[in-house]
C-alpha cells in the first residue's frame, strides 16, 4: 500500500495572486481572470489556514468563492482518463448521520453490493494505477473494484471527505438543535459555511486542487480514484473551473462514476479538460431520491437520438434517419424512462429527433399494458426549431462532426461564430423550456428532450449559469440522457443528477475506460 501526505498549498498575499504549482504556466479560464491558492485543511496546519482566510477577508471584504475554482495544471506528455467513483453505501449514510471525515463507518451489505456492482461495470475496462481515500469506507470500496490487479492501491489523505469539525458524528436534526443558525447557512450558503474557525468547503476545494497535481504528474494513463461525495464533487468542479457556489449542484451518488478526459495542448502547459460524464449509478438515474439533499418534483431530461445513416454518399445538409444502431438505442432510452411518468416530450424537428421522441412516446403510452402503470398514459409531444442545431453546425468552415464518432471536446473545433450561433438558440430553446415546466397544470413535471449532443451540451450550460466558452469542457454520446433536477422549482437552480448516462445501452454502451495502447485509440 502506497500513501501520500496531505499537501500544503501557500498563500501569497499581495495584490495579484499566483498559484505555487510546479507549471509556472496559467490555464486559461472561460470567466475567472485570475486565481490564488490556500493552505490545505490538513488538521495540523488548519490554524494557518484559518488565519490566512481571515486575514485576506479583511483586505478582500467577502470571499469570492470562485478564486478557489482554478489554477494552471501540470502540462501531460499523453492524453490520460481519470475515473472517479464515489465509495458504496457506509453505516452512516444509512442512519444519515454526519460523516465528513470521521473514520467510524464501514460499508453496509448494500454498500458492498453497490461497489460489486461498480466492479462488473469496471471489469472489462483498463486502469494503469488506483489512488484511494484512506477512510475506511473508500479504501473498501477501492479494494473491491480493484479487485485482483497486482499494482498496489496509493492512499492519499487529501482524498479523504470534506474536514465538518464539530458537525461530524451528528445525526442531522441533532446538528440543527445544537448548532441552528450554522447548521442552516451549511444547508443554504455551504460555500461561505463556517464553523469552528473554518470554511470547510473552500478548504475542500484547495485540497482537491492539489490532488489533481499528484494524479496528473503520477505516470499512468487511465486512473481510477475512489474517494467520497464532497471531494467528488470538488474535484469534478475544480478540474472544469467552477467555484465552490457549485457545491451540492453535481450530485455524486453511492458509488456514482464521473469521468474526465485530459488532453495534452500541443504546445504544452495546462492540459485541456473535459467532462466525459457524471454519477453514472449501479442503479437507475431516474429513480426517486433527493437532489443535493433536497426532494424535487421538476425534473427536464436530455436525450441524445441515437446514431444516424451514415452520410458519406449525401450532402452533409441532408436530414439523416437513424440507422439501425439508433433505434436500438431509443427503444433502450423509451425503456429506461418507463418507470417515470413522463408529462411531455420536446424535440427537435429533425428526423432522428423525431423518431427517439417517438419511440419515447409509444413505450410511455403502453404503460399499463407494460406493467408500469394501472391506467395508459397520454404524453404530449411537441417540437421546437430552437433545438435544431444541426443546420448551423453545417455552416462552419470545417467538416460536420457525425454524432456517431465525437472526441472528448468536439465543441473546440468549431469557429466562434458558430458556438456563439448555437448558444443563442440554446437560450431560447431553454427559456421555453422552463416555460414548458413551469406550466400548472400538474404539480409535479418531468419533460424529455430529444435533440444533437450540440443543444444538450449548450442546455446543461444554461442550466448552471456558465457561458459559451464552457461548451467545449462537456461530452455526450449518442443514445446517452442527462437528468437536470430542480429541488426548488423551475425558477431555482437546477442540479445536475448525471451526465451521459449510457449505462441503459447494454452491449452498445461506450465503455466508461478506453484502450490505452496509443493516443489515436484513446
């Protein structure tokens, strides 16, 4: 067993901040300008980091959370994978009893059948070396999916939950009894959440930033990392530049797998980063359960139509059917979303749009001769022209990228003027969108959209408040669904439940790990 000490961050206090890694390069960010570093939340050097938060405090005024979001990545020679899997169901989850970094809880029987399954989903696929939390809960969970491989498991202590001092071991309506006031800002502001002189979750950001140093610098290709919810979450968002207000916006279910693609730039310095998916679960993506601790009742579903006929013999403009792979793929999307009520389905008027609406709605609308239901369901279909993106990607100066072969960050590749075109068009394709869900006439609504990766990939922006420059730093696959939550209604913030699903597509699943045998493969 190979473990790594926590790693201390510096801070430098004067009037532009730079962040002590060993690139001296600065990765570009779509919205922050610039960035600085804290000292890690380690316990022997939280006295220094509290006082060094505080101290910038009175110079700075409120702490924006966003500075924490980003920093320069140590350049990679080769394109590398990183798998984050969260640890399987622990004896405090279940009794809902306040983890953080506690190392009193062990997997339950359904833990270690979460992590099982995690396993057979993981079996087929290459890792070159596993980092683990050292709590108990991950490393079991780690043992488990690394199963019989010789390499050793590397533990490394920033890997372990997020640091919650005096709330750890709570049961949650005891933290509200005795703790009111600062349980409830942990529930509402977690980002400027502070107890016992510390803020845990700027503090968890710091520490996963230093993580990805020692990930990336570590010499493999395809890594897998089993840790917790909170650190996920923060190495999810810190690998993509997003600030500590993201907290508890990318969920991270019992071992929910996320993956990130790096990518050398060819003229070296900070790797380019992409989201490849999110909280792939061993159980269903849209199974009733909470988001970010909170029940929702609004739900929008993105889903890509599956592969088309291949255009090679016609004109790129031309409007593509599915092919005979695709509408596999949208009868396993109609199935998966049979045990949701399904309230209406938006799609995009082009024709394989059309027919994975279709085949949504024909299954919907069998329901009870299926067993789902007791009565037949009536699901209203319409289409918008805002989710056709296809003809503008059409106008670049480049080829049209087949949504059947799409590398990690194909957004990149098109002109400005492009991206800027379709995210226009996603804003008023998400503005109706709300509209659509914010309708009275139930009060619970879940709405399915069919439409290109492109508009998916611009409405998941939407949804987080990001920019267009964001675009590129998403995936989506072919057959694939995303399942964005809103706990607090269509006029509150939506949380991203997962990303790229394709776990439904069986034996036409894209494996979650690829070949590692040279870069055009990968």
């Amino acid at each position: 067993m190979i473990s790594i000490p926590p790693t201390t961050l510096v801070l430098h206090r004067n009037p532009s901040f730079f962040f002590s890694f060993p690139s001296t390069t600065t990765r570009p960010n779509p919205s922050f300008p610039s960035f600085f570093t804290i000292r890690s939340s380690s316990s022997s050097s939280a006295s220094s980091s509290t006082t060094s938060l505080q101290e910038l405090e009175k110079e700075q005024g409120e702490l924006r959370s966003e500075l924490y979001a980003s920093a320069p990545f140590p350049p990679i020679k080769s394109a590398k994978r990183v798998i984050l899997v969260r640890h399987g169901q622990s004896t405090w989850n279940e009794e809902g009893r306040i983890q953080g970094s506690s190392d009193f809880s062990v997997l339950t029987k359904k833990g270690e059948a979460q992590a099982e399954t995690s396993r057979q989903m993981l079996i087929d696929d290459s890792f070159d070396a596993c980092f683990s939390s050292p709590l108990i809960r991950s490393k079991r969970t780690a043992e488990i999916i690394w199963g019989s491989r010789e390499t050793e498991l590397i533990t490394d202590s920033d890997l372990r939950e997020i640091d919650l001092y005096s709330f750890q071991g709570l049961l949650k309506h005891e933290g509200k009894a005795k703790f009111g006031p600062a349980f409830r800002q942990w529930q509402v502001d977690a980002a400027n959440f502070n107890i016992d002189g510390h803020y845990p979750v700027r503090e968890l950001w710091a520490r996963a930033r230093s993580c990805w140093t020692k990930i990336l610098l570590h010499e493999s290709r395809s890594v897998l990392v089993v840790a917790h919810n909170a650190v996920n979450q923060a190495l999810v968002a810190t690998a993509i530049g997003l600030g500590t207000e993201y907290f508890r916006i990318l969920l991270q279910s019992n071992c929910g797998v996320s993956v990130l693609d790096f990518t050398p730039q060819p003229e070296g310095g900070s790797p380019f980063i992409c989201l490849n998916r999110l909280n792939q679960t061993p159980n269903s993506p849209i199974a009733a359960g909470s988001s970010g601790g909170r029940k929702t009742s609004n739900r929008i579903i993105l889903a890509c139509h599956g592969y088309t006929q291949s255009n090679t013999e016609a004109s790129t403009s031309e409007d593509l059917p599915m092919n005979m792979l695709g509408m596999i793929q949208s009868q396993k999307t109609a199935e998966l979303l049979l045990d949701l009520k399904v309230s209406s389905i938006i799609s995009s008027p082009k024709k394989a749009c059309f027919e994975t609406a279709m085949a949504i709605s024909r299954v919907q609308e069998a329901a009870d001769c299926l067993g789902a239901d007791c009565v037949p369901r009536y699901v209203e279909m319409k289409q918008i022209e805002y989710l056709d993106v296809e003809n503008t990607l059409q106008q670049s100066d480049r080829d049209a990228t087949e949504v059947s072969s799409l590398p990690p960050g194909w957004l990149n590749k098109y002109e400005d003027r492009i991206t800027s075109a379709v995210w226009n068009q996603s804003e008023k394709a998400w503005q109706s969108l709300l509209g659509e869900l914010s309708a009275e006439s139930e009060p619970s609504k879940t709405v399915v959209v069919v439409g290109h990766p492109a508009i998916h990939i611009a409405l998941m922006g939407h949804c987080l408040n990001l920019t267009k420059e964001w675009m590129g730093s998403f995936h989506l696959d072919a057959g694939s669904i995303s399942v964005l939550d809103f706990p607090d209604g269509p006029s509150g913030r939506g949380v991203i439940r997962c990303i790229n699903y394709t776990a439904h597509l069986g034996r036409w699943s894209i494996p979650i790990t690829r070949s590692t045998v040279d870069d055009e493969e990968f």
